[in-house]
C-alpha cells in the first residue's frame, strides 16, 4: 500500500515536495519570468469589466494605505509580517477589512496577478521586479489618492517599456444619484465619491514626464472638468511629441443638455495634444471630448486604423474640411464610428472643397474610403444621413451598424438599395446593374431605422451575400424580422418569390420571443437556407421547450446581454461566444 502512494505522489504536480527543497526554484530566471508574463497574459485575456473594476477596488485598497506604510518587503526583499493597524474606515494596512478577516464572512478581492508573485518568497520578487513587462498596465481608479504609490512603484519598475495607462475619475453607479453637496468639488457638479480635480492634477504630473512611454491612454470621466485638466496636462507646449502612442480614448459620459452648443463655455478649448505629434496612433475614441481638429495627429494620421466620433455638440465639431482632411489624412483607417458627431452644419452647406486630385477633372467631390471595412452611423437625422452617404464612399466595406430612430428614413433606406457612391463616375457595362452598398456586405446590424415596408424589403433584396445579422427589433418595424421567414418578391420579376437573406447563417436579435425565433428558424431549415447559429438577448423570454428545440436545431445557440455600448457589432458578439463555452448546461430545462 504504501509502495502504491509514493508511486502516485511522487512527481505529481498537485502535492507540495517533501522538506525544504522548492524545485521552482531550480527553473532560470529567464524561463521564470516568462512563466510570469504568460500568466498575466492570460488573466487579462480572461477578464471582463466586473473583474476588472473589482481588481481596480482592491489594488487601490491595497495601495492606498496611511503615510509612511510599507509594502511589506524589508530592504533585503524578505517578506515581512504586517503589523495590523487598523484604519478609521475599517481597513487595515494589509488591504483587509475587518469583515473579511472573520472566517465566515467573504473574502475581498485579491491584488493584481503582478502584485501576488511579487510577494511570494525572495526569489519570486527578484525575478518578478526585474521583469518590466509585468509593470506596463497602470490603472488608476476613482478610489486612488496621492501620492499614487501604486502609479510611481509601476513606472519604476516598468523601466523604458511602453506603458498603458487608464484613467477612470467617474463615481460609481450606486453613487450618481447622490447628493454631491458640501464640498468645493461637489459646487462644480462633481461627486463626492469620485477623484478630486487636484488628485487629477497630481496623477498628471506623475504620467506626463513619462509620455514619451505611453502606448496607449484612457480616460473616462463624468465631469468635463477632469477632461479639461488631463488635455491641457498633455498640450504642454514643453511636450514634443507622444512617439509611442498607439491608442487614444477619451470618454466623458455626461448627458447633453443642448445638442448645439457646448454646456461649459469656459471649458471650450480646443487642445493641441502631444504637440500634435503621434505619429503610430492607430486608434483614436473621442466621446463627447473635443480637440484641435486640425493637429498633425489627426488631419495626417497615417497610422489610423480607428476612429470614433461621439456625442459632439454643433459648436465643437469639425467643419467639413476638416472632416475630410481627417479621412483623407487616414489611407488604413478601417473602422468609422459617427455617432451624433461627424462635419458641422447641414449636407448643403458642405461645399465641394478641395483638390480633384488623382481623379482629374472627373472628380465627384465624393471622398472614396478605400480600406474602411466596418461603418457605425448612430443618433442623425435623415437629412445628415442621406448627406454623409451622399460624400462618401466605401467600396471595402464589409460591416454595417445603423442605429437611426428619430424621423423617417424610408429615402434613406432607398438610397442604401440603390447603386453606390465613387469618386469617379462609374459606367456600367450592358444590362448591368450596379451594385449598392448593401451588396458587399457580410454583416449588419440594425438598432434602429424607422421606414416603409417596401424600403426593408428593397434592403434586404440587395444583402444577398449577408452571413450575420444582427435586429434590435424594439426599434424597428416588425416587417425586419418577418420577412427572414416569409417569402417576399424579387424586384423586377413577377410572380417570383423566394426567402430572403439566402446567405444568412448568424442571427442575433432583441427583444423577440423564442416561440418567434422558433418558427423562424424551422421556416427557414425547411427553404433550404437553415440558420448555423442565433443569438438571443438574455431577458427576452423563452420557455423550456423553445430553448431545448433551439438547442436541438442550431450548430450554436446561446444567449447574450445586451451591451452598454449600442453600437457593438454583431460580429463582436459571434467572436465572444465562439471563445467562450456554451451556457445551455447552466440552464434549467
């Protein structure tokens, strides 16, 4: 018997080594540290915002601690015991509440993946420390304070690496309502819980000497005021440039309260970031922030690959030949995202600026986006609409979002079915149609557009090569969803029908009923043209039987829950679940 259990101990993985003896510790540093960065990789792969702001709780926890504390490692790198001194709010300088000390109640969570091996023996933090790779990712959280502890350990230990530095300075949710009275800040509308405006000025006096390292930054904020402090910290007209930055979002999520003119005059400015040099930036988010919309960065970005405008009043917007230098500044730019934001004025004050160019004198005034794959329109009036498609041109596009539900966009749905924009007239050859921009597409997604039946219909005729599509049908008419499953017309030939979208094979919809998805997916199994996999929306309702059966007759069925952010593609969704196992085991028959 005992024979047999030192032959199953011995080398198992799963039981700790007899005596003193750690063989980790015989792997070389190198090989360790790359252990290491492979495991905080692959924590990161796995996270989702939740983890990500518990993580950001806890670490600021675990930093901020009272003056003159340590971190627990001696000046040799031994770990030492910490005394605990409880604080007035409850915590102790371990970064444990009292509540999480008692056996029975629930632990808080624990610090950053970096931050756990660095504190496991001697020889661990030797090999975690001179690991800069593991030290790039600085979070800063609501919940952090001078002197940042935490951001300065990070920036030393990251040495000359790029870094990747996120900002977020908005309360939480549960504290939004509250009232922000009785303190300076809270008199300028910023709440109580969230960073204070000279803790933003501290943090950016930390980061900025370091910004020719920044790889990527964002910043989300709830009050403008944040914003304002962190693009005047970054056009500094001491900064040269920002060489290594490669990705810029910047959020401020606040509700409007005008759609034409900027709520604080005072804040107006439009900034010169990194002296208007980036030149790697390949993904820029502006949410409701404006900036100098002519800086190098932007009207000659070389690099871009994405760009997101959002949320900008009249006054803040660029003009159209801005607009246009930016796209024409951007030969790689692949995904465009205009949501209530793009050129100011209405189409028929864009003039017809600019340069024929390489076209010659057949020049359309037409602004042909040749790499742009994914298009995003949202919150624009059908007149805006018509007059953007009308300028510009997508012959690569691949993937559609349109979100559009204030006004009637029958013409604009019309305009979508017929022939596509070119910056040189395109003629075609006998008996030729030509193509719309519908007919290239592989993916859609529709959160919104009021039009007539008759306009779906011409719309859905030209998507005969679409594999996903994606209906959030509280905003749209019922016919988006009825004709997947009843034959309709083909245009120009009588008395011909046949069953729409025969290409189709992903659909995720909202707010439809699983009796409905049912019968839509046994109509379309029994013309021929059976959907692969569909994806519902988490509350919609589905009862057992509808779910077994959908299980049954689908490659993949699962559900998803409907993002904060409107405008993800259906093809984010497919991707997310094809990495992810299926949920059906979770659920209750």
């Amino acid at each position: 018997m005992d024979y047999c259990s030192d032959v199953l101990i011995k080398d198992n993985p799963f039981i700790p080594p007899k005596g003193t003896r750690c063989p980790v510790n015989d792997i070389p540093p190198e090989l360790l540290s790359l252990i290491f960065e492979v495991g905080a990789q692959s924590i990161k792969d796995g996270e989702d915002e939740d983890e990500e702001d518990e993580e950001d709780e806890a670490m600021a926890v675990y930093w901020n601690l009272e003056s003159g504390a340590k971190d627990g490692i001696d000046e040799d790198g031994e770990t030492t015991k910490r005394s605990r001194v409880t604080r007035n709010d409850g915590v102790d300088e371990d970064g444990l509440s009292e509540s999480s000390m008692d056996s029975d109640a629930t632990f808080e969570p624990m610090p950053s993946f970096e931050v756990l091996i660095s504190h496991v023996c001697h020889h661990w933090r030797v090999v975690a420390l001179n690991t800069p790779s593991l030290w790039t990712e600085i979070d800063v959280s609501p919940l952090d304070s001078p002197p940042f502890e935490r951001v300065q350990t990070f920036l030393e230990r990251s040495k000359s690496l790029p870094i990747d530095i996120r900002i977020d300075c908005e309360p939480p949710d549960d504290d939004e309502e509250e009232d922000s009275s009785g303190s300076e800040d809270s008199e300028l509308g910023q709440s109580p819980h969230s960073m204070t405006f000279s803790d933003l000025d501290n943090l950016m006096s930390l980061l900025v000497p370091h910004i020719s390292r920044w790889g990527s930054v964002e910043v989300a904020v709830a009050c403008y005021k944040h914003m304002f402090i962190f693009l005047s910290a970054v056009s500094d007209p001491s900064i040269a440039g920002a060489p290594q930055l490669e990705a810029l979002q910047l959020y401020h999520h606040e509700d409007a309260e005008s759609l034409t003119a900027f709520a604080q005059p005072d804040l107006v400015q439009h900034f010169k970031l990194f002296g208007g040099v980036a030149p790697r930036l390949k993904s820029v988010a502006l949410w409701g922030v404006h900036v100098d919309w002519c800086q190098e960065w932007l009207s000659c970005g070389s690099n871009l690959l994405d760009l997101e405008l959002a949320y900008h009043t009249d006054d803040v917007r660029p003009s159209w030949t801005q607009f246009a230098a930016i796209l024409c500044g951007a030969p790689k730019l692949e995904t465009l995202s205009l949501c209530s934001s793009g050129p100011l004025g209405a189409p028929h004050d864009w003039c017809n600026e600019g340069s024929s160019g390489s076209y010659g004198n057949d020049y359309t005034g037409v602004i042909e986006l040749h790499s742009l794959t994914q298009l995003v329109l949202a919150f624009h009036s059908p007149v805006y609409v018509s007059g953007l498609l009308r300028r510009l041109a997508f012959p690569a596009l691949k993937s559609l979002t349109l979100d559009l539900d204030d006004g009637d966009f029958t013409d604009f749905a019309f305009q979508l079915a017929g022939p596509m924009m070119s910056a040189v007239p395109v003629a075609s050859k006998d008996g030729e149609k030509k193509r719309s921009l519908l007919s290239r597409l592989d993916s859609i997604k529709f959160s919104g557009l009021s039009c007539s039946d008759r306009s779906v219909e011409l719309m859905y005729a030209e998507l005969g090569n679409l594999k996903t599509l994606n209906l959030v049908m509280k905003y749209l008419p019922i016919m988006f969803l009825q004709l997947l499953y009843h034959p309709c017309s083909v245009p120009g030939q009588r008395d011909v029908c046949h069953v729409c979208l025969p290409s189709l094979t992903t659909l995720s919809t909202a707010d439809v009923p699983g009796d409905q998805i049912r019968e839509l997916v046994q109509k379309r199994k029994e013309a021929g043209v059976p959907l692969k996999a569909v994806y519902m929306e988490e509350n919609d309702e589905v009862t057992p039987d509808d779910l077994q059966w959908l299980k049954d007759n689908v490659e993949e069925f699962d559900f998803f829950e409907a993002s904060d952010d409107e405008f993800e593609s259906i093809v984010d969704i497919e991707e997310e679940h094809e990495a992810s196992e299926s949920e059906w085991e979770e659920v209750d028959d």
